[in-house]
C-alpha cells in the first residue's frame, strides 16, 4: 500500500529545495571493560551500526540534519554559514561527509555525524546550482552558470579538473555515475552533454528536451540515464550508445526532481504541480502520484536502505516521507 508516513511541516523557514540521504556508520563509543563480556558486546554492536541522516537544505540558508528513526525525524544538526540559500546538497557514499552549495558563490563540506564544518571551498564568483559526490569521495563536482563543471578535491579543497561544455549554458544539474566512468549534465536550455571522466571530454550530446533539465540521475547500474525537465517530461537514455529507451509524461508542470530506488526497479518524480510520482522502470508507467504537498515539490529522493521508503522537499517548507509496496520481479 502506498501511503504517506511522516510529515514535518515548517521544517525550515523558508522553501526547502534539496535533499539528500546519508547513511554513516557510528564511531566506537569506548574500550570495553575486559571483565565485562556485555560491555565488550556493545561496543562490537556500536561499530557496526549504521545510522539513517536524511539532509535538507533551504531558501531559509540552513542546512539541517534529521535522524531518521522509529520512522519519523528528528533534527541532529543545523548548519549555517551559506547566506544566498542552500541549492543543493550531497552526501559522500560512505556516508561521513556532507556537501552544500549556494547562491552566495560558496560549497562546504561538513562532517555529518559531528555537525563540524571541514572546510569551505572558494569557487570564485560563480552560481553553482548542483553538486555531487564522485563514487569514490574524492572529488565534489558542480556546475556553474558558464556551463562548465569543475571538480574539487575533498581532501585539499581546491579546484582539480574541468570539464568544458563546449560552450554550453547555466548547468542546472549534474550526476555521476555509480561506476564512475560517467558525469552528466543538463542545462538551461535542454542540452544534456555525458562526459567520459576518463579522458575529461563529452562523450555524448542529447537534445531531446526543449526546456531546462532540473534534474538528471544514473541508474545504479549506470546504464540508464533519466532526465527531467521543465517540458513536463522524462526521458530514459541508453548511456551507451546514447538511444532514446522512453519518454515519460503525466504531470501537469515542470518536473523538478527524479531519483531511481536503490535496486534501480523503480524511479520517483517530483514537479511543480504539487505531486510525487512513483514510476515502474520496466514498462515505464506510473504506478501512483503522491497528492500531499501544497506547493511545487523541488526534490525527490529514496531512502539508500530501503527500496521502499521515499522522501520529499517542497516549496511549502515541509518534508515528506512515504512507504511504497515493496517490489517483485
């Protein structure tokens, strides 16, 4: 049954654009007492628990990170510093690390369990609009309004590599692909380019949507690549060989945001028309529509543990979070 689980209404003061899941794993608490086999016990269990970190990032300049516990959040920590609003967030694939980036020209990094800032990244005076994660968690990658995408090293804090668009538009959007050979992205006016990380060039250039790409996501097998856009559709392609493997449609608006389930069955769509959608990959329908914000819903994304589990952001400052059929093939 689908259905809507949590809500937190007023989660941050202002429009809440992005989200990210994170899923760090607990430092040891303390050496053990050797005379005492419970306490030894305990702290084996701390070393292995693994904890849930859904992060926010607002209009509002906060970053906040809840705790997702006992199916409902609970705000760990609030982190300020950006003052043009917060327009993305990532978190590091091992779950220690959080990037956010703003209007005001800035990308930090934070430590997501302690809440610490690491450090702040000078981009010069550029709007970055997106960042993301390499898989390895050695580079942050962002694109800025002069379509170029730049990686940054998370250990030294400095710019590393460029990637050029060939003189393409205001990068919207940027992903990269769960096997790293891949970065793509969508731009302002429909342009999607795919650049081979390898060799540091574009790969592929795709044309298929006419509007601005909101949002772009690999498959976890990096196959696929699906886009959105303000057009009102999405748009499956075949990393590869670059074909066209589906058009999606059925919101009544801009489509905001679009993230695959973690065993890549499924994928959720977020829109401008106030609805979350959820989608099934293998005959590309639309399997429900979510009805339960007020306001245009910026970003969607699935829980990494749990294929059944999907969070929502929206310009009514409230999260959402929602429990899915678990899925059979």
């Amino acid at each position: 049954m689908y259905s809507l689980t949590h809500k937190t209404e007023n989660a941050h003061e202002d429009s809440i654009w992005t989200c990210a899941w994170g899923c760090p794993k607990k430092k040891k608490n303390s050496e053990p007492n050797e005379d005492n086999e419970d306490s030894r016990d305990s702290v084996r269990s701390a070393e292995e628990e693994t904890v849930e970190y859904l992060v926010t990032g607002s209009v509002d300049d906060a970053v906040k990170v809840w705790e997702f516990m006992d199916g409902a959040l609970r705000v760990k920590h609030r982190l300020t510093g950006h003052s043009l609003g917060v327009v993305s967030v990532a978190v590091s694939s091992d779950g220690s690390k959080c990037a956010s980036s703003s209007l005001d020209s800035s990308l930090k990094l934070w430590d997501l369990l302690s809440g610490e800032k690491l450090t702040s990244i000078d981009v010069g005076p550029v709007d970055i609009w997106t960042v993301v994660f390499s898989p390895d968690d050695k580079f942050v990658v962002s694109g800025s309004h002069a379509g170029k995408i730049h990686l940054y090293g998370t250990e030294s804090g400095k710019q590393e590599q460029t990637l050029d668009t060939r003189g393409g538009k205001f990068t919207l959007s940027v992903a990269y692909s769960p096997d790293g050979k891949y970065i793509a992205s969508g731009a302002i006016d429909g342009i999607i380019n795919i650049f081979d990380v390898a060799y540091g060039k574009v790969l592929r250039t795709l044309e298929g949507h006419a509007m601005p790409i909101r949002s772009l996501c690999f498959s976890p097998d990096s196959q696929l690549l699906l886009t959105a856009s303000d057009d009102g559709h999405m748009k499956l392609y075949d990393v590869k060989d670059a074909n066209l493997a589906g058009t999606m449609s059925g919101h009544a608006s801009w489509v905001l945001g679009v993230a695959f389930s973690p065993d890549g069955q499924q994928f959720a769509s977020s829109s401008s028309d106030h609805t979350v959608k959820v989608w099934e990959l293998a005959q590309r329908q639309c399997l429900h529509t979510f009805n339960e914000h007020k306001d245009q819903v910026w970003a969607v994304k699935y829980n990494p543990l749990r294929n059944n589990i999907i969070t929502s952001v929206s310009e009514d400052k409230s999260i959402n979070l929602y429990e899915c059929p678990m899925y059979d093939t």
